[in-house]
C-alpha cells in the first residue's frame, strides 16, 4: 500500500534490483532520487523500501513519537558479524538497552578529554610518517586517515595498538573489515539462488568475520591477563547497565568491540577525507581554515583548549559531511504499534511496516534549504549561529535521536586535532590536479584514489616538527626556508631556472615543457612544476618563470591554493625575486582576459619581486599563441642568460635510429573508452556534424554540462606523409640520445610512427619561429608561407633538415574539449558528444576527423572535465530555463534536455524551459530535430529556430540572436520568474547574443521612463555573468 509513491518498473521476482548497481548503490539511489525526487519506492527482492531525500520528509520521519530506527536488508547482513551490538540492534532486543546505558558514561566530556593525549600520540604519528615522506610523495588520503583513525579508537578506547604507520600494508583487521562491509552490500542484493551458485564469497565472507572476531577476542584476553585502565573496554568487561545491574555477555562484548572498532574508525576516516578534498578544490576555504590554526594555535602543540576554538574547522567538517555523510543514511519506521497507514507531507501513503531509507547524500543538498548553491561548499553556512539555525532534519550524518551515533564527540575532537596538526604543518596540493571526487563504497563512502602531496610549511623540516610535536619548540617563528623547489645544485652553465605553470587544458604546461627543452638547452638546470607547488617554497635565488591562463575568472585548477596563499603571504616570501610571467587568454572574455597573469604580476610586484622581462601575453583567438610565445621568449633569454650568447635553433637531439621496436608512451591523464556508435547528423549538403555514443570505464562520472576531454590522434595519412618526407620506414624506431624534448622520453626506443600519431601537433599552422628555421635550411625566406610545417617542406622538397629539428618544432599533442550533450540520468554509462567536422584542403581537424574515423568498438582515451559551476542544470526544478544555441552549441543543451525529459517522465513538475536555435536550413543541419519535437510535445521545453538560410520559415530570424530579439517579451516574463540564461556557440555568436541582451535592457528602461546608457547596461549584463546567466563559447 503506497499512495502517490513513484517507483521505477519492477520485474517479478527480482522487482528492482536491476534499478541498483551492487558496487555504487549511493550513487543509484541519488540518480532515482534526481529522476523520482523527494520520495520513491523500491521492490529489493519483495522487499519493499521508500528513499526519501528531502529536509521536510527527514524531519517528519525523525520524529520518534511517530518513527524508530529499522534494521534494514544492508544492516541485516552486517548483524552476521556484530549481531546485537550498538548499531545494528533492534530497538526491542534487550542487549541493547544493557549496553547503551551501560557505555555511555564512557563517552561523556571528561572521558573524552582524557583520550586526547593518546589521539594526539597517533596524529602526530601521521604527519611525521608525512614529514619523512617528503614533498614529492603521493599520500593515499583515505589509506592514511583509515590508519590514524583505526590506532586512535583502539589505543584510546581499548589501550591497544595496531601500529598502522610503521607497516606499508594495512593490518588485516582493515582488510577483513573492508570486505565484509562490502560483502554486506552485495548479499542484501543477492537471492538465495546466487548465493548458492556463489558458494567462495560465501566462505571468503565468514573467514573475514572470524578474522574481526579474532582481533576483538586478543584485546579481551589481553586485557583480562593484566590490569588495564579505565577506558570503553573497561567499561564493556567491568560496566554495570545502571537500571538491571547487568553486566555485558561475553558475546554482546565482541559484538560491540567490533563494532566500536569499525564505526569507530571509518566513518570519521572518511569525514576527513572528504574535508581534505573539499579544502583542496577550494582554497580559499583551506587558506582560512590554516589562518585559523595559525592565529589560534601559533607555532606550538595543539593542546586541548584549541579544539573549541578552531570554530572554522568545525564548520569545514560539518560543511563535508553535509555534503558526503559518510554513512550515506539510515532507515526507520513507524514505531511498533502503528495502527493503518501512515502519510508523509500529508500526501504519501505508506503502509505501518514500511521501511523508509534517509538518503542523506540528497537531503543534505535540499535547495529549499541550502539555496541553489547547495552543492558548493561553504564552511561559512556550517558556523555556529547559522548551523543552529537549521531546520530540523537538515543536518543527520551522525543519525537520530536515541539511536544517533554514541561516538560522536570521539570523531569530533579526533577530526580538529588531526586537521588543526596537518594544516600546522603542511602545505598541501593534489598529485592530479585535475582530480574530481569519485566515490568508493562499502556501507560507508570515502573518496576513491584522492592522492596528495604535503610539503612542510616554510621554516619546518622534519627534526624540527619531532621536536614541535613532543613540545621541545613551543614559540620558534618560522624561519626562511633553506632549500626551494629547485633542490639539486645546479650542473647546468647557466644555473637553475624554475618554470611554473597554471594549466587548464594543457596548453600552458605544454608552452612550460617547450621552455624548459630550450632553456637546456642554454646550460640551465630547470625544474618545471604547477603553481600549487610554489606554495611556502618560491625561490628567491634564481629566475622564475610564470606561465598561465585563467578560467571562468579564477585560476586553473593547479594554480588555486597559489593564489589564495599569495594574497596572503608575507612580504618577506618574494622580496629580491626575479620574475616573469606569460599569460594566455582570450579576449571574447573581456572582463577577465588576462586577469590571472595580471593579478600574479601585481601581487609579486606589490610584495618585492623583480620582474625580469615585460609580462607576455597571448589572445588565443587569433590563432598565434606559438608566435606570440616565440617572440616573448627571444626578448626574454638575453634578460637570463648568464653569457649573453646567441643560441642557434637548430635541433639539440642526437637521434638513434632503428626498425624493429614498437614501444609506447602517453602522458596525459586518461581512461579507455569504447565507440557504441557514430553517425552523421547533417545531410550531405549541409557542413558534416556527427554524434558519436560512448561506454565509459565504470567509475568516470559526470553531469549534463561538463565536457569530454579526447585524446586525438594524428591523421594516418599526415603521419605518412612525414613518413615519406623523411624516408622513413613504416615501422622506423627512434631514441633520443642526447638533448631533450617536452614530452618525447630519451633513452626509450619507440616508434616514429606512434610519436608522429600520438605526441605532437602534427597539423599545427607553423609558427613563425619554425619558419625562421625552415628559413635558415633554405635559400628561400619563408616567412610567409602558409600551412603546417609538413605543408611547408612538401612545396619546398629543397629544404633539409635534421628529424630531431622536425620534431623540435611542434608542440606536444594536448586533449580537446567537447561538451557532453547527454545526461547520466538516461544512462550513466554512457556519454555522448557531438561536433562539426574541420576538413577542408587547407586544414583537417586533428581530433573531429580522429572522431570521424572511430567505428562502434573502437577503443579511444577520455576524461571527464568539469564545466563551470553556473554551466549546469539550477538545482531548484522549478527555476525556468532559457537556452540560447547555434549549430553544435545545441549539445550540451541536448544534455540538459534529456536530464529534464526522465524526469518528467517520472512525473515531476519543472519550471519552464525555452530554447533558442540557430542554424542554416531546415532541412539540412536541423540536428536533433525529432527529439526536441518530443520533448516539446511531453511540455519539456518550447523550442524557437532561426534558420538564416531560410529564414521565411522562422518568422524572418535569420540568426539566433535575431529570434532572441524577437522573443523579447517571453524572455523578459521568464527572467522575471528567476529563470537562468544559459548560452554556447562561437565566439561570435556569444558576442552577438549579448548585444542583443544589451539592447533589450536599454530598451526596457526607456519603456519605464529611465535613462540606460549601453555602457551601463553592458555592466549590468557582465555583473549577472555566472549569477543569471551562463556563457560557453567557443572558436
């Protein structure tokens, strides 16, 4: 019995288990939360269950008069191993009232406090492992916090010790642990049927439960062989229930003792890591989060009366689990007795045995509650007076009422010690910037392979920080550090040189790696790292070199903590530098282009630094980021180089040529993905666009919005061709021998073929340094010529150059970017893109004709990258939409549509939508015409065309921006409703579009009597950027 419950189709027998993905069941619940919305019912094996997942129905079931906790089908299968302990007893059964009265003295205030020199034993554990470790090595957060929160709840409640830090592999408590509650999960999801034809997870299942009875049974008898102290295993042996006298079975302290031991170190292992990852993809969070500690705890141990003061870290805790509680949530029912159905909101009808599951993951993104920014993270909306003012139901990770977690204030003040002592001490950056949260699951959630480099902080090497710990310096200020990222003495003729870059795409660390290659080229010892790595270690005794970008007006992602750090830092940390930067940008951004560059240069100019050259700069747009970048670079090497010498541009690699090895190597951060299928989308006489199906690898995730990030490969036949310019054998081998290459390793043999297809821009334009080197082997000036380089030589078969020069001259392949134009509520395994064809004589598109060539089965590398936070769906349905799109800008918009259409098909109720598009000819480039034709007829959306080769049949709109115009008044109602503007195309036609919105705003204060200027009215415009509206364009 349920009324007004939507539920996905059930099959007999199996009902919906199929709707359930047994490895990232969160993650199924939240997409059929995300289709279904606040409430939704599921048949697990005639096992009925509701999933709710808003503010208003958790705090409803949270009312104990009316519901209890319930031991679900999850819950059910980890009672095979702690059977009636704390947290998977039922209400009713005795042992569990004994030892809830019976414990909880254990964890009351002075307890607690008296655990914190044991907890400040193993934190300190933790960072000397990651002292010693140096600033290079990659920490597996979730492995490290798993170990400090294992040794500090056995050590403290149980006066025992794992010593996680001093074995490279976990101890098997961990493993067996891990297995079963993974196992636990897949069994709630298994008939009797597959667990009998799966007869070795059945064994592998209960030999890891011994392996936890076990521990559990050494720290008893270890205790019972010799006096021990007053702690929780003191309290289970000798504690006394207050209201039976009775005191806990030998059976009901296993179960606890596991359970303790489990609950007690993974969910608050995963509480930190989430924090960490939070702080490090925000760092303006983690530079005030480490000012915290700073102006609280200074230079000295942490001691116990920090812990309250360090009220920001706090709210960055209670902030990650808002956002990632790490027990996902937890079910209940109506309390034993419950006559008839009851009703939920005043509309749901659940039957009196129901078990409904809190999805925590979702109500703690409530919009209703937490605002369209719902899914940001912000400390600041977690601090005391805004975090009392929640709603009830707003804030569970720790359960509810008399069945929430007894541990509490032990997580907690283990979580700010551990936090405060990292932040002290280290400077901390991801190994991959470029990293998005992916989630690793048992019963509990932790980010899976969240990998980072911690460096001590300026002034602490690791004697010192031994000492700090154990309190031997209390006061010490921080000193200059005495080494900088360019540890090694330089061999170099020239001395060291330091290259630093803020990458997005590639491209800023490709022109880094170029630069270095010549900057060895002149006897300069050069180290090449992000920005991030810059952080409390920025030399001061040789040249630096900056290069970056800006994205959506803040710095790329490896560039972040960098920049909150030197807003921040002390003058001291650059004065006598000698510095200069080079920034890419693109002028149709006109309010940020350049600003990072600028922003830097003003910084470290404003702190003491020297610039060493001119700041460089290139507008992406024109085409000319390797000319530009050339003639930056010749007016800034006689600025560095010791000797003053000239440097000839012929190649520095000594090549070692052979035919009989096919090696291979690729850099980028990439994952295998098949081809599902590929299709033209455009009649033949209209400009070719194609859709292209992908399977993903299992675990890459992404959101309608984002993009898909392809590694290419060159053209077969611009590889031959080279081929046959040099003389080349197919199957030619080639090894560095001597010199270097950005990205081209020495001393490997791999083969020319896979070097020409695989690493280089092959079917770059030439920049006007490669022509000057063509130039030098010719008799011609070539400084005109058009085209790539291979272009160049095959109409100059005169010209002679060395391979290695060849190779020298282009740049490292880098991925491209296509907006994903599907959404993962259809299918999350699957991704699609679509794009227009480059193939014309004087230019083939390295990667669309790549695409073009990929039949269904073709195997191609991808990533998934996250699109700007304004550039997605709101998060408040009922927020109207307008989409604004000409020829492939429909594709990420196809995404959007898609993800509104399952849910109307799920019976939701969404806010308005309008799309806007543009292209030629109804009948030629039309694309997704019959889709959007169906989603309209389902009330998805209302879609308006302009067809400016046909524009007779769209009302006289030959442009998108003409029916934009047009639409004025529907735009204007729609905006008024709070609707949010979305638009992708080319640059052009992102220009055009926002003169028009210009235009109406003037026009709408001269209906009003008001005064506009355009000027003014362009503010107004850019001041809504990444507010009211969203901008995607591209060249």
């Amino acid at each position: 019995m349920a009324s007004n419950v939507p539920q996905p189709k059930a099959w007999p027998i199996i009902g919906n288990v199929l709707d359930v993905d047994t490895v990232n069941m969160t993650q199924s619940f939240e997409r059929l939360a995300d289709k279904y919305g606040e409430i939704y019912k599921l048949d697990l094996l005639g096992k009925p269950t509701y999933v709710i997942s808003s503010v208003a129905l958790v705090a409803e079931v949270c009312d104990e008069k009316r519901f209890c906790k319930k031991i679900d089908t999850f819950l059910n299968q980890l009672r095979l191993a702690v059977g009636d302990g704390l947290f998977t007893a039922h209400n009713h059964e005795h042992n569990w009232g004994v030892a809830h009265r019976a414990l909880m003295p254990a964890f009351g205030p002075l307890p607690i406090q008296a655990m914190y020199d044991e907890m400040y034993d193993i934190a300190s554990q933790l960072v000397s492992k990651w002292a010693r470790d140096g600033a290079d090595h990659e920490i597996n957060v979730t492995d490290d916090m798993t170990r400090l929160t294992l040794d500090s709840i056995a050590l403290c409640a149980m006066d025992y010790r794992f010593n996680s830090f001093y074995h490279e592999e976990v101890h098997e408590f961990i493993r067996a642990m891990g297995d079963v509650l993974l196992e636990s999960g897949k069994r709630a999801m298994r008939s009797k049927i597959e667990a009998w034809l799966n007869p070795s997870a059945e064994k592998k299942f209960f030999a890891d439960i011994a392996t936890l009875k076990k521990v559990a049974q050494q720290c008893i008898d270890r205790r019972r062989a010799g006096p021990g102290k007053k702690d929780l295993l003191d309290a289970m042996l000798n504690g006394k229930d207050p209201k039976t006298g009775e005191k806990l079975s030998d059976e009901s302290i296993i179960n606890n003792m596991i359970t303790f031991l489990v609950a007690g170190h993974e969910t608050t292992s995963g509480m930190l890591s989430f924090t960490l990852f939070y702080l490090l993809k925000n760092p303006e969070t983690l530079q005030r989060a480490q000012q915290e500690v700073d102006s609280v705890v200074g230079s000295g141990p942490i001691e116990f009366k920090h812990i309250k003061e360090l009220k920001y870290i706090e709210a960055a805790l209670r902030e990650a689990l808002r956002l990632c509680p790490t027990t996902v949530g937890f079910s209940v029912g109506p309390v034993p007795g419950t006559k008839g159905p009851v009703t939920l909101a005043g509309k749901y009808v659940l039957p009196p045995d129901a078990v409904i599951m809190i999805l925590g993951t979702r109500s703690g993104r409530d919009p209703k509650v937490f605002g369209e920014d719902a899914a940001e993270f912000k400390p600041e909306r977690m601090h005391d007076e805004h975090f009392n003012k929640l709603p009830p139901g707003a804030w569970k990770p720790f359960g509810n009422g008399m069945r929430g977690c007894i541990g509490r204030p032990f997580a907690w003040q283990e979580a700010i010690l551990a936090l405060g002592i990292i932040l002290q001490n280290f400077n901390l950056r991801f190994a991959d910037p470029s990293y998005e949260l992916k989630i690793a699951e048992t019963l509990t959630i932790k980010p899976d392979n969240l990998l980072i480099k911690a460096q001590l902080r300026d002034g602490i090497d690791p004697i010192q920080l031994s000492k700090k710990l154990h309190g031997e310096i209390r006061t010490a200020a921080r000193e200059e550090p005495a080494k900088h990222l360019a540890s090694s003495k330089s061999s170099g003729d020239s001395g060291q040189l330091t290259i630093f870059f803020g990458s997005s795409a590639g491209t800023c660390e490709g022109l880094a790696q170029s630069l270095a290659a010549s900057a060895r080229v002149r006897g300069f010892d050069t180290v090449v790292k992000s920005l991030d790595a810059a952080v409390d270690r920025f030399p001061k005794d040789h040249p630096v070199i900056i290069i970056t970008c800006t994205y959506e007006g803040q710095p790329p992602d490896n560039a972040k903590i960098f920049v909150e750090w030197l807003k921040t830092a002390d003058r001291s940390k650059f004065e006598g530098a000698q510095v200069t930067i080079f920034g890419c940008g693109h002028r149709d951004w006109v309010s940020t282009y350049q600003k990072m560059p600028r922003t830097i240069e003003g910084e470290l100019t404003a702190k003491g630094a020297a610039l060493l050259a001119p700041r460089g700069e290139t507008d992406t747009s024109q085409g000319t980021i390797l000319d530009d970048f050339d003639a930056w670079t010749s007016r800034l090497w006689p600025s560095i180089s010791a000797d003053g010498k000239e440097y000839s541009s012929a190649s520095s690699l000594e090549l070692r040529l052979s035919t009989n090895s096919r090696a291979s190597h690729l850099h980028h951060k990439v994952w295998d993905a098949k081809v599902v299928s590929n299709r033209r989308i455009t009649s033949l006489e209209a400009p070719e666009k194609r859709h292209v199906t992908i399977s993903l690898p299992r675990d890459m995730q992404y959101d309608a919005g984002d993009y898909l990030a392809v590694l290419p490969l060159n053209n077969q036949q611009l590889v031959s061709r080279v081929l046959r310019r040099f003389s080349l054998p197919w199957d030619t081998a080639m090894t560095i021998t001597s010199g270097s290459h950005a990205t081209i390793p020495e001393n490997r043999e791999l083969p020319v073929a896979l070097i020409l297809s695989g690493y280089i821009e092959l079917g770059a334009r030439a920049s006007r340094k490669s022509r000057d080197v063509l130039s030098e082997h010719s008799k011609l000036s070539l400084a005109d010529e058009r085209g790539s380089i291979i272009d160049i030589l095959e109409r100059h078969p005169d010209i002679s150059i060395p391979f290695g020069t060849f190779l020298e001259l282009h740049m490292p392949l880098r991925l491209r970017q296509y907006s994903i134009s599907s959404s993962p509520l259809a299918d999350p395994s699957l991704a699609t893109i679509t794009f227009s064809v480059i193939e014309s004589d004087e230019h083939i598109g390295t990667a669309t004709s790549y695409l073009k060539s990929l039949e269904p089965g073709s195997t191609l590398q991808v990533a998934v990258k996250k699109s700007s936070a304004a550039f997605h769906l709101p998060l408040d349905e009922s927020i109207p939409v307008i989409m604004v799109a000409a020829g492939t800008g429909l594709a990420p918009f196809r995404g959007f549509l898609q993800e509104r259409a399952v849910k109307a098909e799920a019976g939701r109720q969404l806010g308005e939508a309008l799309l806007f598009v543009g292209c030629r000819d109804p009948n030629q480039d039309k694309i997704f015409a019959e889709e959007l034709a169906q989603w309209e007829n389902l009330g998805v959306v209302k879609v308006r065309y302009a067809y400016s080769r046909a524009s007779e049949q769209s009302d006289g709109c030959r442009y998108v921006q003409d029916r934009v115009y047009k639409e004025a008044a529907e735009i204007a109602r729609l905006f008024d409703l709070g609707a949010r503007i979305y638009i992708c195309g080319s640059g052009a036609m992102g220009r055009s579009v926002s003169d028009v919105a210009v235009r109406l705003l003037v026009e709408e204060a001269e209906d009003k009597g008001e005064k506009l200027s355009e000027e003014d009215a362009r503010l107004r415009w850019e001041k809504w950027r990444g507010e009211r509206y969203a901008l995607d364009v591209f060249d």
